[in-house]
C-alpha cells in the first residue's frame, strides 16, 4: 500500500521448465523487469516449498496472481509467454 503498487504473486516448481524460463529469460528482459519494477511488488513461490496463502486456486503452473491492495485477486495469467506477449498481458492487467 506505501508504494501505491499492486501484488504479482508467481507460483513455480523447481522442476517446471516454462517457470524456470520465465525466471531466466522473461524476467531478466530489461523491458519486463522495468515494468514489473515500476508497477508491481514480486512475489515468487514454490508449490513445494512455501505455504501458500488460502483462496488462490490454480490450474497449473506457472500461474501468476496480481492482488489489490487488500490482497484481494484482482486478475491471474496462467502459463508462460515469451517477452513481448508476456508484457502485453502485464499491461493489460494493470
């Protein structure tokens, strides 16, 4: 809320390729990451790992969660995009 930014909450595997692409390449894009900067706080977690918050249901992964500001699903892209499909789906959901 102090920010003015919206939640992207990621939920990944260690062994899902398209999450690990979207780590490696998507995110690492100067483009992507500018924006993601810019309009979001990024939070990535592990299905495996991390306790998962109550609510958010998925049908597989990666699934990415944009949350208001009283941490309410506000919208949700699932699977993975190569970069500029990627960033028009961020657009399009802000």
């Amino acid at each position: 809320k102090e920010q003015n930014k919206e939640m992207m909450m990621m939920y990944s595997a260690v062994w899902c390729p398209e999450c690990n692409y979207m780590k490696e390449v998507v995110f690492k894009n100067k483009k992507v990451s500018t924006y993601m900067e810019k309009n979001f706080i990024v939070l990535l977690l592990d299905i495996q790992k991390d306790t998962l918050p109550n609510g958010f249901e998925y049908p597989g992964i990666p699934v990415f969660f944009f949350l208001d500001k009283n941490a309410k699903e506000k919208n949700k892209i699932v699977g993975g995009s190569k970069v500029n499909i990627f960033l028009q789906k961020l657009k399009a959901v802000k």
